[in-house]
C-alpha cells in the first residue's frame, strides 16, 4: 500500500515537471522567459494584500463547484452541465433579490432567501441534466452542454431585456443591487468571509459525505457499476439524481455567492469558467476530495497570477488554461502509462 | 501403436492434477477418458502430446521410452491431439492449413497434397474443398480438417479431447464412424469427455480420473451407474431425496408465464419447500435465465403468481424480494455482481442493511476479516476484487449473502471454477439449505445439475417440463431432454 502511494505521487510530479517543462517551451516560443514568467505570475497571485484577496476570491467559487462535480464523478456522471447550473443559481438569486429588494423585509433575510433560490436553481437545472438522463436515456453529457447553451442564452435575454438597466442595456450586466444587499465582506476588500467560510464547509462536508458515509459508498458504487449496485439493494436511478441534485445545489451556491458577494448583479458569462475548471480540478486529484482544497488554491493561483502576464508580457491571461490543460491531460496520461506498464510486469 | 503412461505426476501450484497415472492402451482401441471437469483428463493428454512436460513419470510407445518436448516431437513420434477448440488459422486456406507443420522443403507441394487431402477425406466421407477458407468451416469440419491433418503428418495414436462439444448430431455420428475407422486401421485412439453417453456408445473401454487419480476402468457392457460413482466418488441420484416432508413452501409460482424478444414461457407452476435445490437445465438461451430472473422480480413476469412464503410479491421489484429474503447470484461476477475498484470491505459494507448515517469501518473491516476466513477468500479486507482470482471472486459474492434467507438464485455457480472451489461452494450452498434456505440455480453441466438438485426443470427452447425427481434421472435422460428429445413422454404423472 505504502509504495503504491510513493509510486502515484512520483508519477504525478512527473507529469507536473513535464507541464512546466512544455509551457516553458511555449513560453519561449512566443520570446517569453519563462521564468521570469513563472515569477510573474507567483507575483500576481502573491505579490500583495490585494492580489492574495483576488486569490481567494477565485479559490472559493472553485472550491464549491469542485465539491460539486466530486459528488456527480463518484457516482460515474460526467456533469458537463456545471457551467449551466453555476448561471442558473445566479439567474435564480438575482430573481429572489429583485423581488424582495423594494420589500419591507431585513435585509440579512433577503440575502439567505436570495441565496437559498440560488440552490434551488442549480439543483432544478442539474436535476433537469439527470432527468434527462435518467427517464430520457440522454447522456449526460449531451444533456448538459445543450443546457449550457441555454443558460447562456437565458441569461443574455434577461440582462438585454426584462431586467436590463434603465436606458442602455450593456455587457456589463444587471443594474447593481443596494449595499445592504451585498454580503458583508472584509474591511476594504471586496473578500466576504461568509464566501469562504461556506465554500470551505462544502469541501468538508463532501469530503466527509464520500469517505465516511454510507450514501457516499453507495453512490461510489452506483458510479462503478450500476448493475452490480442495484443487486446489492442499492436503489441506482434515485441515487444518480440526488448526485445531479446535490452537485447542483453546490455550484447553484457558487452562483449565487457570485452575485452577492461579488458582482452584486447578473452578468453575461457569470460562471466564470469556474464549472469547467472544477471538472479539472476534480479529475487532477482523481476524485479524491482530500487534495482538492489545495489543487483548487493552485489552480486558482494560476488564475489569478497569470493576470501579471498579461500587465508584463501582453500575453491573454487565459494562458494559465494551457498550463491547467496540460497538467490533467499529463496526469491522466501518466495514468495510462502507469496501468499499462503494471499489465506488462 | 500401443501406448503406455508409467507414474505420470503433474502439479499445478498447490493442485496435484496428475497424481501418478498408470495406463496402458493397445494399438488398434478407442480408449475413454471419463471424468468430471477438473478431473486432470486434459493434463494427461497433454503430457502425452508434449504440450506440458510431467513433473515424474514415463511414456511407452511400442515399449519404446520416449521422452517429448513439444507438439511438433509428439507428432514426430506419430502422436497428434485435437483440442476442445481446434487450434487453427481461420484467415488461412483449408489445403495451407493442411500442409503446417509439415517438414521437409521450402516450397511445399501443394499439388501432391491436395491430392493426399482428398484421398483421405473421400475414405473417411468427408466432404471439404481443400481451396476454401477456414473460417468458412463449422466446428465440427475444423475438426475433421485436423484429423486429415495428423493423419497425413503420420499419428498413429490421436488424442480428442471433448470433441463432441459444440458439433451437430450428423457431425457426431461422422466423427465416430471415423473413429472407429481409425481404430480398425490399428489407430491407438484416446477419447476424453465428461459426457457419459458419447463414451458408452463408442469407447472399447473406459479409464475414469477422478481429482487427479485414476480411479477404476471398465469394458462394455457399461453401467452407468458404476462409472458416475467413480468420476464422482459416490452414487448420484440413487437413494431418494426428500427433504420436503413437513417442510414449509417457501415459493409457490402459479401458472407463471414469461418472455422476452426471444423466449415465451407459459403457465409454470411449481413450489419449493424449504431447503430444497431445484437445478435449472437446458442449453444456454433456453429459458432457464429469463426463468430465474422473473422468480427474483429482475424481469417482469406476463402472468401467474409469485408468492414467497406466502406473501404475494408478483410484479414487485428485485429490491422487494431482497427484502422478503430473496439473493441472486449473477454469472457474470465482474459484471453484475461486483464493482471493480471497490475493496472486499466495501462490497460488505454495501451488501449489508446500512445502519446509521456513518459508516463504522473499523467494525466493516472486522466483520470482512470473519467472512474472509469464513468463505476461504485469499485476499484482504482491503482487496479490491477484481485483484481476486475467478474462485475467490465468487467466494466473495458467496459471502455478501445477507442472513436468514428464504431464497437463494444462482446463475452457474461454479462456471469456471476447478474441483476444489466447487466443491467448496457447494458445501456453503448446502449449509444455507441445512438453514432453511431454498435454492434455484441454472448449471449447464449435468453431473452438477444431478448431483446437488431434488429436483430438476429442464429447459428447451422456453418449454418447460414438469419437476422431475433427480433421483429418477440420468445423464442419458436428462441430456436428451436438453437436447429436446424424449419431451412427448412426459406424462403428467412425473408432476410433483
């Protein structure tokens, strides 16, 4: 067990040596030096009290959406459809909020009501992805692009039309809502501790939920093999749709935090990506929730950091995407190595 | 040529599958091999066709000792074998084919052999174009193809290892007046099977291996039960069984019909009583599978009843009859049963009723440990199970049956397990209906059906027989049945 654990860990800094090795190629392609370049993005991510809260206010949102997408990946579901259900909690808190704002009730209600909508649209949309699947025979993959697509669509109508700004409707999103209906955040930052106190109670919560309990095991077995699941008295459709449902409940919080914590209203492209690089993160650590707090808080220092390179180098910060690509299709790659060297020996 | 094994020892691992074998055939016999899978028939032959060397031992042939390396020295010494699966070149030319294995020149001459090919085929009534491909052959003319092929390579001793399996009844009756042929030519002929009758209708005397030994011979005229007590130790089928006196009926069908694409099965009534094992027999796809998946609520019936002591649970989910004490036993274990990348613990873990929010390892571990040592599994608690071998696999679904059952359904419970796992399954099996717990399972080997049945359904094309008493049956009878003779006879009087 012991040498198992050793060999794993030496093929996956393999792989991270080598996706540091590639992107300096790139980098030097491109009349870069690398490490300059790496420095520049440590910088950005590290380099000061703002930048270390941009970090974290990029670490929470992936937090959530990777607890989520652990809960569909155990139980086998490839929930493409994060992305969506990430955009509909957003639509769904901002609708909450829109219609209590002119209320008489305490502002603090609002926000948890608002919020609280906010899970109930992810969990709806990824519940929708499950149905799909499961009383539709749609992959789930399928299922949740095509919901994707029109989430984003959803949210284009809403901002340009029913709720766009008195005048002009812009890109820019959605008239921002009061500050009292903004989550307190920390002094002179845009960094709400309720954020990150929630996101990092997800990840325990889920890490717990998956390793100790029975509905974690169950759901394990039902990703395994379904049929074998079901014979051992395990209920399998109802467990695959409280997987979509939870996982969508999670990300739906993602959403919702994002617009009342961070943006104050509803933009186009509110997921921010954030669906897709939980998937990421989540098939780095192969889907154990254990090293996904700390993967999350690279990937989000990537993030965050490679908007130095962008200041420095005019290089599009979304070049910190091609080192993430490039970690995951190694790791798996060294993954597959690794199997078919054990078949030989 | 006279053939003679002196002392053959073979170990495979902790199996002794030849343990000293003595034998000596006459030119000019067809001499059996009898015995059940597992028995060390197969290993015999191929010690004698050089495919595995003895680890202790001698080879005669003609009084000569000889000592083969490999196949192609065996046929050198004129002994040639047919595999259970005809071990051919199925892109190749029926007449290239013929000519492997053949020594001497780079270029063979074709034309000299298909004129031998023919020749030889035309006096054993064969009926193969040497210029067509060998994929285009039945298995049963792949066959006769390889017994041109050693004929020709010069095998004066030919080895057939099950060769009845898998070829049509013409087929049959072809291949053992070519047999027969071969032996009056002065051909030293050894025929191995399990199948009783092929042996009695062919052989000019039988050898019996029973876990490695030989264990008796006999000459024509045979008696079947004499050679079924010694492939299997004891007498099968004779002394009546009846456990059902004063027992309670744990499941009662009622006119129960089913189907699929393929299949209809109409109106099957029967009740089983507490302990019993009902063997389901019939070629694979006849029925016996849709059969035990509708009496554990897997596959919905079309009419009739299913009641499970008493309680009517018809139409009811799988996950139903769990709850009322019902467990299935899949066939395909990495497919159905188990989940691979889940430890032995977990499959526990899972199998059980889930008590509390929390899963409590360290008890699931203990309690694995129990059961590991219990069904005899080589393996951990954290093993995960496709690491374990075919035997310990189903030892390990063996032991997430959950206690007290009612009914237990088993599909091949032994497919593919050497003697020693079956036997052992079976014991536990056994053990569970000594508590009360009554059996269906499906088998398509019939020693097994007759030796742990009461009772037996056969299965032909979605027909249905009544419940026949094992007791009453023989492998001559039930193998008819399966193969869909005799049906007609079965008066309703056999009905239980």
């Amino acid at each position: 067990m012991k040498s198992k654990t050793w060999i794993n860990l030496a093929y996956q800094s393999g792989a991270l040596v080598l996706a540091l090795l590639i992107t300096a190629l790139i980098l030097a392609a491109v009349g870069i030096p690398p490490l300059a370049a790496f420095g520049s993005i440590l910088k950005g991510a590290l380099g000061s009290t703002a930048s270390l809260q941009y970090l974290l206010m990029a670490w929470f949102p992936l937090l959530l959406t990777t607890a989520g997408v652990l809960i569909t990946f155990s139980a086998g579901l490839w929930n493409i459809g994060v992305e969506g259900q990430i955009t509909l909690g957003a639509i769904f808190t901002t609708w909450m909020l829109r219609l209590l704002q002119d209320s008489s009730l305490p502002a603090g209600l609002i926000i948890f009501l608002g919020i609280l909508a906010g899970i109930l649209g992810g969990a709806l949309w990824a519940g929708l992805a499950g149905a799909l699947k499961t009383f539709g025979g749609v992959n789930e993959i399928f299922g949740g692009l095509g919901l994707n697509f029109v989430s984003t669509a959803l949210t284009i109508y809403l901002v340009f039309g029913p709720w766009k700004r008195p005048g002009v409707a812009s890109m820019s999103g959605t008239l921002p809502f009061e500050r009292s209906l903004w989550l307190p955040t920390f002094e002179g930052t845009n960094l709400s501790p309720w954020s990150l106190g929630v996101a990092i109670l997800a990840m325990v919560l889920v890490y717990f939920l998956l390793r100790g309990t029975h509905f974690g095991l169950r759901l394990k077995a039902v990703g395994r093999n379904m049929k074998a699941a079901y014979l051992m008295g395990v209920p399998t459709w109802q467990y695959s749709m409280l997987a979509f449902l939870l996982c969508g409940a999670f990300v739906g919080l993602a959403g919702a935090l994002q617009v009342t914590a961070v943006y104050h209203c509803l933009l186009p492209n509110i997921s921010g990506g954030y669906g897709f690089l939980g998937l990421l993160v989540a098939m780095l650590v192969n889907y154990q929730a254990l090293w996904a707090a700390p993967i999350a808080l690279f990937f989000a220092l990537l993030n965050t950091g490679s908007i130095q390179l962008q200041i420095v180098y005019g290089l599009a910060s979304s070049f910190s995407g091609v080192f993430q690509s490039l970690l995951v299709l190694l790791v798996l790659l060294g993954e597959g190595v690794r199997q078919r060297l054990l078949k030989k020996s | 040529m006279n053939v003679e094994l002196r002392d053959i020892h073979k170990i495979f691992g902790k199996l002794h599958a030849n343990a000293g074998i003595n034998l000596s055939i006459p030119a000019g016999t067809i001499q059996g091999i009898l015995g059940e899978n597992g028995a060390g028939k197969s290993t015999l032959m191929k010690v004698l066709s050089g495919f595995i060397r003895a680890d202790q031992g001698e080879i005669l042939l003609d009084g000569r000792p000889v000592v083969i390396h490999s196949p192609a020295d065996a046929i050198r010494h004129g002994v040639g074998m047919l595999h259970q699966d005809p071990l051919d070149f199925p892109p190749m030319h029926i007449i290239d084919n013929f000519i492997l294995g053949r020594r001497g020149g780079i270029f063979p001459n074709r034309k000299t052999a298909i004129r031998d090919f023919n020749k030889l085929a035309e006096e054993f009534g064969f009926k193969i174009n040497p210029e067509a491909s060998v994929d285009s052959l039945t298995v049963g003319e792949r066959q006769q193809l390889e017994i041109l092929r050693l004929l020709w390579l010069g095998a004066r001793v030919l080895i057939f290892d099950e060769p009845t399996t898998g070829i049509s009844a013409a087929q049959k009756a072809k291949l053992f007046a070519a047999l027969k042929l071969m032996a009056g030519q002065g051909k030293t002929i050894l025929f191995v099977s399990h199948k009783l009758e092929d042996v009695e209708g062919l052989c000019h005397r039988v050898a019996i291996l029973r876990q490695g030994h030989l264990v008796g011979d006999a000459v024509p005229p045979y008696e079947t039960r004499s050679l079924v007590e010694m492939m299997f130790g004891k007498a099968i089928g004779v002394e009546a069984r009846n456990p059902c006196a004063g027992a309670e009926t744990i499941l009662r069908l009622q006119d129960l019909s089913v189907e699929d694409y393929r299949l209809k099965i109409r109106d099957v009534s029967l009740e089983v009583c507490s302990g019993e094992v009902i063997g389901l027999a019939g070629m694979e796809g006849s029925g016996q599978g849709l059969f035990l998946r509708s009496v554990g609520g897997m596959v919905r019936s079309t009419g009739g009843r299913i009641l499970l002591r008493g309680r009517d649970l018809t139409g009811r989910s799988y996950h139903t009859f769990k709850k009322h004490g019902t467990a299935f036993l899949p066939a395909a274990r990495l497919e159905e049963g188990l989940a691979a990348g889940l430890t032995l613990t977990e499959h526990v873990v899972l199998a059980e009723q889930p008590r509390g929010f929390f899963v409590n390892w360290e008890n699931s571990r203990q309690l694995t440990q129990k059961r590991i040592e219990a069904f005899n599994i080589r393996g951990t608690p954290a093993s995960p199970v496709e690491a374990l071998s075919g035997g310990n696999q189903q030892r390990a679904l063996l032991s997430l049956m959950r206690e007290p059952l009612n009914l237990l359904l088993l599909e091949h419970p032994t497919r593919g397990l050497d003697i020693e796992s079956t036997i052992y399954i079976w014991s536990k099996l056994k053990e569970r209906c000594a508590r009360g717990t009554s059996i269906l399972f499906i088998s398509s080997d019939l020693e097994e059906i007759l030796q742990y049945s009461d009772r037996v359904l056969v299965f032909f094309a979605g027909k249905v027989t009544p419940p026949l008493e094992a007791s009453g049956l023989t492998s001559q009878t039930l193998g008819e049945l399966i193969g869909g003779k005799g049906w007609p006879d079965l008066g309703a009087g056999s009905q239980s």
